[in-house]
C-alpha cells in the first residue's frame, strides 16, 4: 500500500509553520517512516512473481534446470515479502483512520473506493501465491506455471488500485461536495481520475526497474566473488534484461508525466522547476536551492525548462508567484522537491548508462559481461533504482504540499487534533525495527541454507532429470 502524504522524513520541518497543529509534526513524521519503509517492499510485490514466472517459463520452455531453481526460490523470497508488505500495510491502512481523520471523515466515501478494490486484488493475490508455492511438488508442470500468472496479475492491479487513491489527491474529481463533505461519488471518475494513467504506468515501470536491478544486483555480487556459473548468470540476465527494457520507456513516460504535471498541476510544476516568478524564456536549473524567493547555487541551462514543457522557449510557465500566499510552499519545501527531482532524473540516467553499458558489452562477446567495473555497477544498481523510486515519492507527495486533497483539503485539516502521536509513533518505530530486523535474518538464513544446498533443493515433478542436470553441470565445467 502507498500514501498519500509525505515519504521522506527530512522534508517534514520544511513544510511546518507556526499556525500548525502540534500533532501535525510527529504525523507526518510516522507517515514518511512508514511509508518509507513499505515501498521498499512494493516492487518486488509488483514484480518479482514476474521475473519468477519468467524464469518458470524458461525452465519449462527450455528444460532449464538451474531456471527452476531460481523460480522455486524467487516464489519463496517472495512470499517472505508478501507477508511483511502485508503487515506494513495493514499499519498504514490503520494510521490513515487514527491519524488523518479530517481525510476520512470528509472524503472518505470517495477516497475509500479504490482501496476496496485494491482490498479484492489482495486477496486474490494472497490465495495464488499459496497455490504457487503448495503447488511445486504437486501440480503438472503448466498448471502450476498457470497459477503463478494470476498472483503477478493481482499484484499489478492492486498497486493501481492505490496509485488510484494517491493521484486522486492531486487531481480530484469525480465528486460533489457541500458544505466541505462528499454528498455524491461517482466510482468509475474518481479511480480514473485525470492523472490516474500516467502516475499508474510510471509506478509499475519504477516497481520493474527497482526489482530487476535489485535481483541482477545479488547474482552480480556472486559473479564477483567468482560464482560464474550458469545459475548466476540466468539470475543476473533475468532481472538486468527486464530493468533494462522497462528503463527507456520509463524515461519517455516520465517525460509524459512531467508535461501533464505542467498542464494540471503547475503549483507543483512551479517547485519542480524551483521557479520563483511567471516567465518565458525559462531555464532549466540543476542543483541549487531557494533562499528568500531567489534561486541560488544552481546551474542554469537558457531556456530549457520552456522547451521542454512546451517545445518552444516562449511557452510560459507559472511560478510561485501565480500560488496565493495562504497555501504556496516554503522555500525549503520547494527546495526539496526541485533536488528530490534532480535525483529522480540523474540516477535514471546513471542507470540507463549501465544499460548502455551492458548492451556494448554484450555486442562485443555475446555473453554475459565479466567485465568487474561492469559488476560493481550493476551490484549497486539496486541501490540507486531504490533511490530513484524514493526520490520520485517526494516529488510527488511535497509537490501537492499543503494540500492533502489539492483545492480541498489542507493537510492541517485533516490531522487529529487528539493524543500523544509521539508516543504511537515510537510504538510503531520499535514493531517496524522488529520486522525489518526479523525479515532481514529469515532471508539470510535462506541465502545461506541454498548455498549449501546448492542443487539438491529443485524437487519439483516436472524439474530436469538428474542425468541431464549433470550433463548441463559437466558442461558448466567444460566451458
């Protein structure tokens, strides 16, 4: 599950002010923790079953036994993670009541809608992956493949379904207010809202792109440390070829979803391009920061920011200045989002780069590469997708600051004005250390109990037989 507000706990006293709530701070301080703990989790729900069914797939297409292997695996990992994302999100569905009840009270009848469908997908998705994984050593081979494909499914429809929820925040519609309450709801606009297409398609692409790069980063640190086996390359090639597809058409999206932003929401528009006044002409500034309405530190491109918006340097674009005073950002709160979005951008080029990469290296020699700068990078590709992913989020959530629902409701108004949040919020600190904790030695213990079981753990029906996994492993040695 994603949220509707703020995921990085260094913006938040950037965006407080003196006539706030007391309890605003330590809400959105429990939010961004929160939320920046469960979408770490979110690609590899979105994804990973995936990449399993494709190396499922190969296994069966091809008689790849070591393809198994990974597919068996990848569905145990994955599980592993369906239950803590579970958990984590059941935390978040519950903040959002105890938390922000100026949401829910006033605009929960809409803004509840597309959690119940994405409350179905889950469901869906909890009940295939336990017949996926009961399934291994008593399905026939493509029934079992068959019931793998609704869990990736599932997945993919209730990541939408609360992408729904959150660009429905920054574009609303679909309803009729009075009196600051929802008096009518019209279902199908409010889950495809205007902006629901674009946020949709560009959170399933980064989810792809975190989870191929995070898979390809694991077997790359295992080629480093001279396991160059056919088992580490199918894992390698698995999660680098998807991440490194989904790459390039993530950066057209975003150049999409940038354009709309410009078109729809040109508040948030404004803090992306750190643009202190309406102009024409605009440059594109990288780096720097706002200090008392003035752009300082950064590094100006003459015009580009209008070209790109518009494709000619006339276009004008609003600045900070067009947003009234009672709800424009603070200078730290545009700030943070100008930077927030330079990171989005320079680490997707730093990526698709490595793709680049890859691809000249594989021109060359037809293989995987061995090349060890080549691995270093791709054994920290995860790292910076992840960044990426997380940055995109502040973009996204303190772009719509102070607004909770944009034109609506003021994210002031809609947080309780009852009880010690700082106590619930050290309670959910110690849980969530405890999970991550807890999630971080069961994996450990399975990384380290596949090592030393090497090829002995593949006991499915339909798997290789063991003369030929033998042969395959005598050519291994062979080459």
């Amino acid at each position: 599950m994603l949220s509707p507000f703020v995921p990085c706990p260094l913006t938040l006293h950037a965006l407080a002010s003196a006539g706030d709530p007391p309890q605003l701070l330590p809400a959105r301080e429990q939010m961004a923790f929160t939320l920046g703990f469960h979408i770490i989790l979110v690609p590899f729900g979105v994804a990973l079953t995936s990449l399993m069914l494709i190396a499922n797939y190969r296994g069966l297409r091809h008689g790849d036994h070591d393809a198994l292997l990974l597919a068996q695996r990848w569905s145990k990992v994955a599980a592993v993670l369906f239950a803590v994302g579970a958990v984590t999100g059941t935390v978040l569905t519950f903040e959002l009541g105890i938390l922000w009840p100026g949401l829910m009270g006033r605009y929960g009848a809409a803004f509840g809608f597309p959690f119940a469908i994405e409350g179905i997908f889950f469901f869906l998705e909890a009940i295939f992956v336990s017949i996926y994984i009961y399934g291994w050593k008593r399905l026939p081979p493509w029934v079992h493949f068959w019931t793998g494909v609704p869990v990736a499914l599932s997945s993919i429809g209730g990541a939408a379904a609360v992408v729904a929820a959150n660009s429905w925040m920054n574009q609303p519609g679909g309803i009729t207010v009075r009196n600051g309450h929802v008096v009518e709801v019209e279902p199908v606009a409010v889950f495809f809202n205007g902006a629901f297409w674009f946020e949709t398609v560009h959170m399933l692409l980064a989810a792809y792109i975190v989870a191929g790069f995070m898979v390809a980063g694991v077997y790359a640190v295992g080629m480093l440390r001279g396991r160059r086996d056919h088992y580490h390359r199918v894992g390698f090639l698995t999660g680098f070829l998807v991440a490194a597809v989904a790459l390039p058409v993530q950066i057209f999206v975003g150049d999409l979803v940038a354009r709309q932003v410009f078109t729809k929401e040109p508040a948030k528009f404004a803090a992306i391009e750190m643009l202190p006044t309406t102009g024409t002409h605009v440059p594109e500034t990288m780096g720097g920061i706002l200090v008392d309405g003035r752009v300082k530190y950064g590094l100006q491109i003459p015009d580009m920011a209008s070209l790109l918006a518009g494709f000619r340097p006339s276009t004008e674009i609003h600045g900070l200045d067009a947003i009234p005073e009672a709800v424009r950002p603070t200078d730290r709160g545009v700030s943070i989002v100008h930077l927030a979005f330079d990171v989005m951008v320079g680490t997707s080029f730093v990526l698709l780069g490595l793709a680049v990469w890859f691809g000249w290296l594989w021109w060359r020699r037809h293989e995987v590469p061995q090349n060890r700068w080549f691995l270093r990078g791709a054994a920290l590709s995860g790292i910076v997708a992840l960044v990426s992913l997380e940055s995109g989020w502040v973009v996204t959530e303190v772009g719509r600051q102070p607004w909770t629902v944009v034109g609506y409701l003021l994210t002031r108004d809609a947080v309780t004005t009852q009880g010690n949040l700082w106590f619930f919020f050290a309670v959910v600190l110690a849980l969530y250390l405890a999970v991550g904790s807890g999630v971080l030695l069961v994996l450990r213990s399975m990384k380290r109990r596949w090592r030393e079981e090497g090829d002995a753990s593949v006991n499915v029906p339909y798997g290789p037989s063991k003369p030929f996994a033998e042969a395959r492993a005598g050519e291994e040695r062979q080459s």
